[in-house]
C-alpha cells in the first residue's frame, strides 16, 4: 500500500455576534427649595434727641439706621415689628410711641416703609432700619438712656 496523501486541512472558524446593543437610561435628580430666608444683623441703630425733646430718631443728624443683611429664595415676607422691648430712665413716665421703618437695597429694591413687604424673587439684600420715638403734647424725652429693640422678621 501505499502511503496516502495525507492532507491537512486547516477550518477557520468565524464567530460572528452581533455587536452588543448598548443601553442608556437617563437618571432624574429632583429637588424642592422652600421658601427661606436668612436675616444677619450688620450694625446696630442709633437714635439722638430733636431740639425741642420730642423725638427720638435715628433719621435725625447724629443719629445711625440699623443695618441687616437678608438672604432669600423668594416667595416670603419681610416686616418689622412693633417695637414691644424699650428700657427708659425713671424719670421718663411719659407715653412715647414708637415707629420702626424700614427699606430694602441690593437684589430687592423697597423704599421706606412700615409695612410687610412681599420679596417674590431670590438674592441679597440690605434692609436699612430706622427707628423714631415721639412725644406728645407738652411731654418730652427725660435725660437719661433709652434702648429699644426693632424686630426685622421674614417669613
């Protein structure tokens, strides 16, 4: 016998897969921001007596607003207070009626007032407070320190 031939023959196997399917899904982020808002007081108010001793005021010359700073989301409030805390000398037994005002600068813009005023957007502001005490009839100021405290509140 004779020797075959012998053959050799080589298979190429291709594996052909279909390329993989990508996949993407988006992931939502979500968030509510409350109304909110952050009052930081910067300066203290200083009243000074009027000539004739019938008012206190920190509009008057010599006399210094209080300064607070006011950061907001928006949608809240902002106002003053009646002024309920006030320390006189004894010699003073007399009424006085108390004003606070106040006006907004910076992101918010509001001109002097007593009321509430609605602040519908965000930033940062300064709200200027004044502060005017006032005597009635014959009634004066009597020598001595008057302390008052002015609420600024938002909400």
């Amino acid at each position: 016998m004779g020797f075959g031939r012998l053959r050799v023959a080589t298979f190429s196997v291709v594996c052909a897969t279909a390329p993989a399917s990508a996949a993407t899904q988006g992931v939502l982020f979500e968030a509510t921001v409350s109304p909110v808002c952050t009052l930081t007081v910067g300066d203290n108010g200083l009243m000074v007596a009027s000539p004739d001793l019938q008012t206190l005021s920190s509009k008057l010359g010599g006399g210094g607003a209080g300064h607070v700073g006011l950061a907001t989301t928006g949608g809240v409030e902002i106002s003053v207070d009646p002024v309920t805390a006030v320390t006189v000398p004894p010699a003073d037994a007399t009424a006085t009626t108390w004003t606070p005002t106040y006006a907004l600068s910076g992101s918010h813009s509001v001109a002097e007032t007593g009321s509430a005023t609605q602040l519908d957007d965000p930033g940062s502001s300064t709200v200027t407070v004044h502060l005017v005490g006032t005597k009635s009839g014959a009634d004066s100021f009597a020598a001595g320190d008057y302390e008052a405290t002015v609420t600024v509140r938002c909400e």
